[in-house]
C-alpha cells in the first residue's frame, strides 16, 4: 500500500517543470530582446543553449524528486509507522514511549500488556491510536 506521503514521478516532474517556467520565460525574453535589436543568433547558440537547460533539468531532478517523494519526517505525519513501547497497559487506553517521549495511547485491537510493542497507525490531538507491531 503506497504511504500518504508519496508524490508519484508523474507529479514530482510537473513539480520540477513548473519550477523550470521562470527560466524558460527569461531565456524567452532574451532571445526576444536580441531579435528586437536585431542581434543575428547563430543555430549553433540556440542549440547550445537548449542543450544547457536540458543539462540543468536533468540535474535538477536527479536532485530534487528523490526529496519530493521522501517521507515525511516530521511533524504528525512522520510519527505515522513509528513503534513504540507500551509503559502502561492499554485496555484500550494507556501510555507508550516513542523515542524518548511518552505518550497516551489507544489500543485499535483490543488489551496490549506493558512491554510489548506497538506501532502508531493515527494521531489525534495529543494521543496516539496504535496497534501491536507485526513482525
């Protein structure tokens, strides 16, 4: 099951494509400026230059969709999938340690004893729904 957090490649490029517009209206806008003061521009130029913004999208999404499809790592989002262990019995409410903080906790299936582990599946306010760790 794909995470919330995915960006499919199809997005993440209209990402980096959308980010790439201001260049290509600037390079639009030189080339118009050069036509206009009749600047003569060689085909060898152009093709250089294409070839150069090329250069520079490949370079930029080699750097930047692995980081759009990252997960997330902080915030609600990036305690989802983090396991925990239970301090206080849940039945069904109780309290966990996740890292080094803890925090109240609902069980989703049933009673989980003191020292077993379980993994966070929702956050709501300041509690935590989670279920036991599948191995």
């Amino acid at each position: 099951m794909a995470d919330k957090s995915d960006i499919s490649t199809l997005k993440a490029w209209l990402v980096v494509l959308v980010s790439l517009l201001d260049e290509a209206a600037v390079l639009a806008l030189i080339f118009l400026g050069l036509w206009v003061f009749h600047v003569r521009i060689t085909w060898t130029v152009v093709l250089v230059v294409a070839l150069m913004v090329i250069g520079f999208a490949f370079i930029v999404h080699k750097a930047l969709i692995p980081s759009l499809r990252r997960k997330k790592m902080t915030g609600a989002e990036g305690m989802l999938g983090l396991v925990g262990r239970v301090t206080e019995p849940l039945q069904p409410e109780g309290t966990i340690k996740v890292g080094n903080e803890y925090w109240k906790a609902k069980s989703v299936e049933g009673n989980i004893g003191a020292g077993e582990e379980v993994e966070v599946i929702a956050i709501k306010g300041l509690s935590l729904d989670v279920r036991r760790k599948t191995t």
